[in-house]
C-alpha cells in the first residue's frame, strides 16, 4: 500500500514539474495612444523575469517571453501594467502539461502556481494548452461576474486559498489563478 | 453622401488610438508612476507697445498610479517690459475613479494647487501660473473613447495675495473665483500604428473660462492647439489661446503657446 501512494505521489510531483508557462499574451486597456502603450511595456520589460515583450500597439495586446529559469508571477505582470495607470483586460497563457487532469473545482499546480480551471469537466490535458485568466484584475468587470459564477468556492472572489482545500497540504494564504480553459 | 462621410469620420474616429493629453488643461489620468517629466513653455503675445512673454519651467512626477505632482516657476515681461522672475507654484492630482475597458476609459480625479507670486495685484484675472498667489481645488472628467477624448473641469481658486488682507488698500480686484474647462482631443496620425517611433499627431479645442465671485469679472477663452508625439515619449505642442467674451483686466487675453516636455520612465522611486 505504502509503495502504491509512493509511487502515486511521484508520478503526481513528476507531472506537476512538467507543467510549465510557456507563454503569456496580456491586452491592456483604459488606453489607445502610443505613449500610454510604452509606458506599459516599459514597465512589463522592467519585471524581473521578462526576458523580451512583442507589442501589437493598434490591438493593445503584449506578448511575454520569459526568462528560462526565473520564477514567473502572473500578479507581478499586473501591478507592472497598473502602476503604469491601465489595467488588464485579458490575459492568456499558452503552458506545456503532461498528463494534467483538469478536475472541477481542483487546483493544478503549473510553474510553481496554483490554477483553478472554472469551466473544467475532468478532461485530460497533454501538450500544449491555452487558458485565459479571469480573476478580477485580470479582465473587465464584465467578464469577472460571468466567469466568477461558475464555482461557489470562495478562493474565486478572494484570489486566495479557503480553508476547504488548506487542508490538503497547501497553504492557507496561497495565490490561487482562475481561469477558462 | 455627406451622411456617408460623417458616418466614416466617426467610425473612424472611435477606432484604435486617441488623445486625451490635453495643451491647455490637465486630463484625469496621470503619469506613469516612477516617471519623470520635465517641461518648457513659452507664451507669447505681439501687442501695439511689445511682445508679452511669459516662460514656465515645470518638473512632472508620478509617484504612484494615483498620484502625480508638478512643480513650477514662471518668468515674464508683464506688466514691467523688462523679463522678471514672477512666480513658483506647485501642483498635485489624484485619480480616485478608472473604468478601464478596451481603447476607452472613465476616470475622474481631484487636484489641488498652490502659488506663490512676487507681483503685486493689477489686474483681475486670479490666474496661479505667473500672475497671483493662492490656492486651487478641483475635479477633472475624462472620457476616452477611440481616437477622441473629452474632458471637464470645474475648480475654485482663492487668491491670497496680501493686498487681499490690507484693509487700507481697498484693493478693487477678486481674489476668488470659479474656474472651468471642456477639453475636445482627436488623433489624426497615424492612421495604423505599427511602431512607437512613428509620428503622433493629436488635435485640440478647448474652451477655458473664468467667474469671479467676489467683485463679479469673467472671461471665456477658446484654445485650439496641435500636438506632435515623437518616440512616444516627447511632447511638442502649439497653440493659440483668445478670448471670445469677458470683461477682465488682464495682462495676457490671447496668445501663442510652444511647450516641449519628454518623458523618462523608470526613473524616480521602487524600480
């Protein structure tokens, strides 16, 4: 039995570590003119672990290239384009997975990060995956209350995680990404 | 036909890029924070008698995505002929309100100012760059929407220069007045952005008024303005300020204004 739980938390650490951010296109609003759109990608160039950003300035979308061994920190890409005085109105990430089983209301470790697929339905995911995060800051207002609707789990309005999955190992002040698959 | 036309220019116009970086007037949003941005103006008007001139140097900072403050000083010839240092004044807003969606945005912001003027008081306009002492509170509107932006102000000032207070002078000048702004910007060029090298060029129309509430005085300017963007991160504007109506005393009622500012980002505070 001890064996089968071994074996079992390997293979569960092992897919976990697989599971990597490859790639991150955020789209900006609250602005249209090309200073305000450089002041945003100044200020997502100067993040630590942003290696290059590809801007598309008419559709105010940036795309991020990541350094290869740094952490990434999906809040620090946001607070950059807001203390820049704009806002996040879609972010997507493009991640390589390995056998990832999108359970509802399941939180899947990706790069070092929690997410919580809203709108999972238990399918198997291999390869390369897309999802868009959907957290307050992350999308307009009204996306957040469209989304934000599909699971009754607290950690969906606070961000964090609630005592309900603390339990598991995690801990209680642990950033948690809701997203649509 | 002509429908046809109004049609486009408006489809046009509520497409990507617009301009809400007004010549004459502040818009609701801010700086970047950790930016810096020093500016140069000069306004000038040929009368019969001499040229009036006045020159503002002006350091803008964001502190933060809320909070920005400039700091001024002004030199002229007026009323004296000869160029003087005339003032120093400071300034700050706060963005309390973002609605952020794609190419457009609501935002509201309270600012205050504060100045400080050598001049004695001669004339009626209670005007903090150059020609008064005192302070000012208000609230600015802005509405982002495509390539146009509009804005609104309304403000009070209370001047507290000290003939203000010298009972013996009788000083037959306001001191207070309310003070409001609509601001109109468009974006012309470019017509596809493709690079923040390519040249921006924004139009402006605002209209700058004034009432004084305690001797009652008024004046209604309009200020059409043109304003070119290059790297995304320099300003050059012009424009033409006069006034359509009004019964002030002032030093400058029309005029010519060229300012240039640059920006540099990433400069001042956490990095």
């Amino acid at each position: 039995m001890k064996n089968i739980i071994m074996t079992a938390l390997v293979l569960l650490l092992a897919a976990s570590l697989r599971a990597q951010i490859t790639g991150v296109s955020l789209k900006a609003g609250g602005l249209t003119c090309s200073m305000c759109s450089k002041a945003v990608w100044n200020a997502l160039q100067k993040v630590p672990f942003v290696a290059k950003v590809d801007v598309d300035i008419k559709s105010q979308q940036y795309n991020i290239v990541f350094k290869d061994t740094a952490a990434i920190d999906l809040d620090a890409l946001q607070k950059a384009v807001q203390d820049a005085g704009f806002s996040v109105v879609a972010l997507s990430v493009t991640a390589q997975v390995h056998d990832l089983a999108a359970q509802k209301d399941q939180h899947l470790l990706i790069s070092h990060q929690y997410f919580h697929f809203l709108n999972a339905t238990g399918q198997q995911l291999d390869g390369t995956i897309h999802f868009t995060v959907v957290d307050r800051t992350f999308t307009s207002a009204r996306n957040y209350k469209k989304y934000s609707s599909l699971s009754s789990m607290s950690c969906v309005q606070t961000g964090k995680i609630a005592a309900c999955c603390a339990k598991k190992g995690l801990a209680g002040q642990t950033r948690i990404y809701h997203a649509i698959i | 036909m002509k429908r046809l036309m109004l049609l486009l220019a408006l489809g046009w116009c509520l497409s990507a890029g617009a301009q809400e970086l007004y010549v004459y007037s502040e818009p609701a949003s801010n700086m970047p924070a950790h930016s810096l941005t020093p500016k140069l103006t000069t306004l000038l008007d040929r009368t019969d008698r001499r040229t009036n001139q006045r020159y503002m140097a002006e350091l803008m900072a964001g502190l933060s995505r809320r909070l920005m403050v400039h700091v001024g000083t002004s030199f002229s010839n007026m009323p004296a002929g000869s160029l003087r240092w005339e003032s120093v004044y400071a300034y700050s807003k706060y963005r309390f309100l973002s609605n952020d969606d794609v190419h457009r945005h609501f935002r509201m912001a309270a600012f205050a100012e504060a100045a400080y003027s050598r001049k004695t008081v001669q004339t009626d306009e209670v005007n903090f760059q150059g020609e008064r002492s005192g302070v000012q509170l208000g609230v600015i509107a802005t509405q982002l929407l495509g390539r146009m932006a509009l804005s609104a102000t309304v403000s009070h000032s209370q001047a507290l220069d000290a003939e203000r207070f010298d009972h013996n002078a009788a000083s037959p000048y306001p001191y207070q007045s309310l003070n409001y702004s609509l601001s109109g910007g468009l974006l012309v060029l470019p017509f596809n952005y493709t690079s923040y090298r390519q040249l921006n060029l924004n139009i402006y129309l605002e209209l700058l008024g004034q009432r004084t509430l305690d001797r009652k005085t008024s004046y209604t300017d309009l200020a059409p303005s043109i304003q070119f963007l290059f790297n995304s991160n320099s300003k050059l504007n012009l424009g033409y300020r006069f006034e359509v109506s009004g019964n002030q005393l002032r030093n400058m009622n029309r005029g010519f204004l060229l300012s240039f500012e640059h920006s540099f980002f990433n400069v001042i505070g956490k990095k």
